[in-house]
C-alpha cells in the first residue's frame, strides 16, 4: 500500500485520505478518485491531495475485515456487513460470551493495522447485543498479514470460531431459604423478588421454593426433597452467611449426598458464594450480597451455571482480576467506613 500526496491528476485510482471540500466539490474520506473527481477538484483550486494506492496482494479495508470477522464467529455470534474496515459482532441468542482471550491475543499481535475487541468474557448477553468488533486500521493490509491472522483465530469452519454465545439451557430452578428467628419473612419474600428479576432476561423461572429452619438436619432435607423436584439448579439463601466449609449449607450439601466444588471467590462482594453439587445439578450456596439487584459475584457465576458452562474451583479463583465491584450503599460493613446502623445490620456478614 502506497500512502502519499499527489498531484490530483496523479491521484487517479487511488484513494482519498481524507474528507477534500472545495468550491462545487466534496471527496469523502475512502472514495476513489476517479476522472470526474480529479476534474472537479481541480477547478475547485486544489492541485494536491493525500491518497493510499492499493499495491499487488494488498486485501482492502472492508474484505479484511468481513474475513477476519467470519474467522472469529463461532456458535451463537453473527456478523453483519463491513464498512470502513469495521465488522460489528452479534449474539444471535440470550446466553454467556465464551471468549478464547488467547487467541483474540494472538489476532492483535498480528500487525498493528488489525484489531478485534470485545465485550470481557463470560459476559452475559442478550439477543443482538454487540459482542465484538474486529477494524482494520489503515485501508488495506497485505494478505499476509490477514492470513497470519486468520491462522491466529484458530478457526477449523464456519461456526468454530473463538467468539461464540453459550445459550442458556438450565430453565427451571429451586429455592430453599434458611429461617433464624431474626430473619424476617418479608427479607425472604423480597429475595426472591430480586432472583426472578435477574432470572427474567436467561428464561429461566423458579419452579420450587421453600423454606426450612437454618440447621443442617433440616436443610439436608430440603435439598435432597428439592432434588427430586424439577429444579436443574438449586439456589440456597441462607438466614445467616457461610463462615466455614463445615458450616451449616456446606455441611447439609454433603448431608444430602452432594459435594462441595468451592467455597469462597476473589470477587467482592461476594466473598462468601460456595459452589457444589447434588446428583450432577449444580448448587449455589448464595453469598448474602444476592439478595440485592446489585451485580456481585453471585451473578458471575449463575449466569455461567444457566449456560451450561462448568465453574469449578480454578475458574473461580481466576475471578480476582475485575473481581473488586461496585460498593453496595447498603452493605452493613462497607469497606471504607463505620458499621452501619441500618435495619438490616443484625446479619454483620450479609452483604459478603
């Protein structure tokens, strides 16, 4: 690709540089120069302009970027047609972005002219929301460049590539909330108001509920009672947070014949999430911060569980970096202040 500043006449069939005005004439950055254009602007006076010329095995701006594009959609991402070098990238289905952040690396180590971003991974998305964009920066780029890319999004067809939407396929969950005589009934009640709400966008509907005194004789069997209901993910709030592996829901989870995966995350809030099993359905021990609409670490991992997508111990301790999340005004113990006094502030450990 040649970049310079040419005579006008010169200038034919190559493109402009940049946007050109002038009496009775206007070139728009990109377009060709073609005979009426070198015409017009010099009757407008202008003798020079600055212009790219393609040379042999150069791949313009817009057929770079559609390739690349195709190259780095997988399963669930559409693309949509380029333009000024740029190709947007689209979730075609409700789920979580599954990104290979290696290979997006090695696309943008290619050549500094080629670029692809995206939205972080494990991401939820909804329907036709933009998951990436790939922009190739100058107007063309050797094909050499563009084939090193290519090998470098590691695509094997159509659909296989590195950016692709894990749909949401768990649709029916179960809820067992534990009671001490300090937890109100009305806590409870607005919990699950704010776990449908952020069930609403994934399809997926709480199909069981109850409710069960915080012991773990009792809620061992409510969580083996709730797995032989329907429910594909069991969520317990408990009256009072985890402390402990041999506390109360991890004690109970393995009462009833599960496991526990992990206890604890490097997100905060959400410090407190455990993460087992019962009979291969995943259940989450829930940090106190889910019973606000707040994002916190409950929901890093919920959405990942309702796609189908495993979280086992390495990939919650791979949470730390972007783990610190919003403050929560009403988190009893802020992380820079006094206690708070507000009504809530009997659970000391509820907001973690």
């Amino acid at each position: 690709m040649i970049f310079a500043t040419l005579p006008v006449r010169e200038a034919i069939g190559a493109l402009s540089v940049h946007a050109v005005k002038g009496p009775g004439v206007a070139v728009k950055k990109g377009a060709a120069i073609g005979e009426a254009e070198a015409e017009a602007l010099a009757q407008a006076g202008i003798s020079e302009i600055v212009v790219v010329r393609l040379e042999p095995g150069d791949v313009g701006e817009d057929a770079a970027a559609a390739r690349l594009a195709q190259a780095a959609a997988g399963a669930g991402v559409r693309c949509e047609a380029p333009f000024t070098g740029r190709v947007n990238l689209f979730a075609t289905t409700p789920g979580v972005l599954v990104a290979d952040a290696a290979a997006v690396g090695r696309i943008n180590a290619v050549d500094e002219a080629i670029t692809i971003a995206t939205l972080p991974a494990h991401a939820p998305v909804v329907e036709g929301e933009m998951v990436a964009t790939v922009k190739i920066i100058p107007y063309a780029v050797p094909q050499e460049a563009l084939a090193r890319a290519l090998a470098a999004a590691g695509a094997q067809g159509a659909g296989n590539g590195p950016l692709s939407v894990a749909p949401y396929i768990r649709r029916r969950i179960g809820v067992v909330s534990t009671l001490l005589p300090a937890l109100k009934p009305t806590v409870v009640d607005k919990t699950l108001r704010v776990l449908e709400r952020r069930l609403a966008p994934t399809g997926a509907r709480i199909v069981a509920e109850t409710r069960t005194p915080h012991a773990v004789p009792d809620l061992a069997g409510a969580l083996a009672a709730m797995n032989a209901q329907e429910a594909e993910l069991i969520v317990v709030f408990g009256a009072s947070a985890i402390a402990d592996r041999r506390d109360v829901i991890p004690a109970a989870i393995e009462t009833a014949g599960g496991r526990v995966e992990h206890f604890g995350m490097p997100v905060d809030p959400g410090n407190l999430l455990l993460v087992g099993e019962i009979a291969g359905r995943p259940v989450i021990g829930a940090p106190g911060c889910a019973r606000s609409p707040r994002e916190n670490g409950f929901d890093w991992v919920l959405h990942r569980l309702l796609a189908g997508l495993a979280v086992r111990r390495a990939d919650i301790v791979a949470m730390g970096v972007g783990g610190l999340l919003m403050e929560i005004v009403s988190r009893p113990q802020p992380r820079g202040g006094e206690p708070s006094a507000g009504p809530d502030a009997a659970d000391e450990e509820g907001e973690r």
